[in-house]
C-alpha cells in the first residue's frame, strides 16, 4: 500500500509541477498542429493519386530534410545557453543575436544553392528535368521554414511557451485553410498545391519574426559569444544532419529506387506517425532547460524518473496503434487507406525505439552537454538507413524503408543508452 501511495505521489507531483505545466502548453499547441497536419493529410490524399502524393511528399521531405541540416543544431544549443542568461538580459539577448544571424547567412547560402542546382537535384530525385522549377519554389520556402524554426526554438528556449505553442499550431492551420480554399475551387493539382505550401510558409516565416520581436538587433554582436555557440553547436549540427537524413531519406530513396506511386503509400503512413517525432520533440524542447539546470545527482536521477514515466506512456499510445491499425487507416482512408496499413504498423514500431531514446539523449545533450554521444549514433544511424534502404527497398518495396528504420533505432537506442549511462556514472562518481 506504501508503495502504491508513494507512485501515485510521483505521478500527482509530475502533473502539477512547473515542467508539466509548460509540457502541457508546448504539447497542446504541437498535438493541435499535428491534428491539423493530419487533417491537411487526410484531405491531400483523398484528391490526389498515389504517384502525385509521392512526388509532392518527396519534395516536402526535400524541404524539411535541408531545414534540419541547417539547423546545424543551433536549436538545441540555445534551450542549453539561454536559461542560465534569464537574469542577464543584455547577455542573453547578445548570444541570441549572434544565433540569429549565423542562422540568417546559413539559410541564404543553402538556398541560393538549391535554386542554382535545381536542374541536376531534378535529375538526381526524379529522374525528370521538367520538376526543377518546383525545386526552385521549394528553395525559397526552406527559407521561410530555416528563420521561422529558429523563432520557434528561441521562444521555447527563453521559456515563452504559449508564444511557441501558438506558432506551432499555426503553421499547420494556415496551410489547412489554404487547402480548403483550393478544395473549394477544386484546384488540387500538384503545382497548385506546391504554390500553396510556399504562401503557407512564407505567412508562417512573417508571423513568427513578429511573435519573436527583433528587439535583439539592436544589441551588438559579441564574437566571443558566436565562438561559443560554434564550439558546441558543430557536433550538435553534424549529429541532427546525419539523423535528419536517415529519417527523411526514405520518401526520396523509394521514388529514387522505385517508382512514385508506392513512395506515395509510403508517405501517407509516414505523415500519419509523424505525430511522435512532433510530440518527442516537444516533450524535449521541454524538458531541455531543466536538465541543463540540474547539478545535484538525487535531482537528477528524480527527474530521469519522472521522464521516464512520460515516455513509457507515449509508447503505450504507439502499442495501442498498432493493434487497431486496420481500423484507423481504412476509417481515414477508405480504399486508399488498405495498401498502407502494414507499413504503418512497421513505421509505429520502429517509433518505440524512437520515443525510447528520449530520456537517454536529454540528458547526454542537455546534462552531461556530450554531443559527441548523438554524433557517434547519427552516424551510425545514416549508415544503417543508407545501407538497408539500398538492400531492402528493392527487394522489399516501400516495405523495406521501414526496416532499415526498426533496425536503426533499436540499435542506435541501445547504444545511446549505454553512453550516456558509462558518462553519467563518470560524471558523478
């Protein structure tokens, strides 16, 4: 009975603390977003084919691939340097600067790149030179998308996370209304629809500059402080890159390696799970401050416990998914919904592993501040992705993507486990 009084204790004390409070805010706008991306999913699909789908999916993944890379892990260094900087606003506002334009100058350069190669990526990802001009398009809104990220992750990172959850949701919810206009006129074609998601972002890129305030111009650039924000962001960045590419390369590999119509029964699983990435990334974001905070073991260890708790019952909804997975998808879907249901079964459990490495990386990232840890497994998570989706995908079809990732996560979250175990253990012995 003591035992059982003592875990309703820990659970009552997780859900009223300050952490769950900003979990809860940061969750509720990034579970609206998601619901509203499921939604703008739900209805892109029913109106386009399976090939179209494929082709506008491959682009999004294009886009959302070299947003990531240029992060350069940029994110993650400022929910690690800007908490301790609350009470030192001048310093704060200085470091933020000093992300802020090396952000800037990073998503210029990357996307005058994309729009200069955009015949050879044309080449290279469909195998048809005629797409380049919606890589063209698809360069100005990794743009909007780079900057606007870089607002989300600051705002978190200075703890305003109503400002932050707002701007997640509205991201989905202007490009959902856009949708909706172009089903109104019934204009779903996919050129059409690649000019709505650049009007999405670019609204999205203006209102989030406004919801940040760029109050921190007018504070002068330190470089010293541009040196710091080098030095730990560089593993960070080479680590989010090689990840970025292992979780999105699978839409580009299969139209690449197979053909657009079952790269579309992939994507439309795909964009259904991607719920888990959105909620462990938020639950992060969220929980970054307070382990970057903790110095004493006991808190520590208290906290991991707390976290993992929450994790557990992330990857019991996962559970629940699977079994019902059938039902979901064709209830979503109708017809369009029976070819993907294996591989959304496939893709949910390889998401257990996902999920898993929350508590594990948090605190290696923002407690034992080892990014070399995430490296090591990044790398070795694109070698096993590149690897098993160049054996797998033409052996198994869209299929075979999905192993490539069961198989990466599980070994990568063994293996971050026991790193940041062995460091943490050094650490405070």
């Amino acid at each position: 009975m003591k035992k059982i009084k003592a875990i309703f204790q820990v659970g009552k004390d997780l859900a009223l603390s300050r952490t769950a409070f900003s979990t809860y805010l940061i969750f509720s706008g990034n579970i609206l977003s998601a619901f509203l991306a499921f939604l703008f999913t739900v209805l892109l699909a029913r109106k386009l084919s399976f090939a179209d789908f494929g082709y506008f999916s491959a682009l999004f993944s294009f886009l959302l691939l070299i947003s990531d890379l240029a992060d350069i892990g940029i994110g993650t260094t400022l929910s690690t340097f800007l908490p301790p900087l609350r009470s030192a606003k001048e310093k704060l506002l200085s470091v933020l600067k000093s992300a802020f334009v090396l952000q800037l100058v990073i998503s210029i350069l990357l996307t005058i790149i994309i729009y200069t190669f955009a015949n050879f990526l044309s080449d290279i990802l469909f195998h048809d030179r005629t797409f380049n001009f919606l890589i063209k398009l698809t360069s100005i809104g990794v743009f909007f998308t780079i900057m606007a990220n870089f607002s989300l992750y600051a705002l978190a990172a200075k703890q305003k996370f109503l400002q932050a959850a707002f701007l997640s949701a509205f991201s989905s919810l202007i490009r959902l209304v856009l949708l909706l206009f172009l089903l109104l006129f019934s204009l779903t074609t996919l050129h059409l629809v690649i000019y709505m998601q650049l009007a999405g972002l670019g609204i999205f890129f203006i209102v989030a500059l406004i919801i940040l305030r760029l109050d921190f111009l007018s504070v002068k650039m330190s470089i010293v402080d541009l040196k710091k924000i080098l030095s730990f962001t560089y593993l960070l960045g080479i680590a989010r890159g090689l990840t970025s590419l292992a979780s999105r390369l699978d839409v580009l590999m299969i139209i690449a390696l197979r053909n657009p119509t079952e790269a579309g029964i992939y994507a439309l699983a795909s964009r259904v799970i991607s719920i888990y990435p959105l909620l462990a990334g938020s639950f992060s974001t969220v929980i970054a401050p307070k382990f970057s905070s903790i110095s004493q073991i006991n808190d520590l260890k208290v906290f991991i416990k707390k976290v993992t708790l929450v994790t557990i019952g992330i990857i019991c909804t996962i559970l629940t998914l699977i079994i019902f997975a059938s039902y979901f998808m064709t209830a979503l879907f109708a017809d369009k919904g029976i070819p993907t249901v294996k591989v959304f079964q496939l893709l949910l459990f390889s998401m257990i592993f996902f999920v898993g490495s929350i508590p594990a990386v948090s605190v290696a990232v923002y407690h034992l501040r080892k990014p070399e840890i995430l490296t090591t497994n990044s790398i070795l998570q694109l070698v096993i992705v590149v690897c098993g989706n160049l054996i797998f995908i033409p052996k198994f079809g869209y299929l075979g993507a999905s192993y490539s990732l069961i198989i990466a996560y599980s070994i990568t979250l063994a293996l971050t486990s026991f790193m940041t175990f062995y460091y943490l253990k050094k650490k405070h012995e």
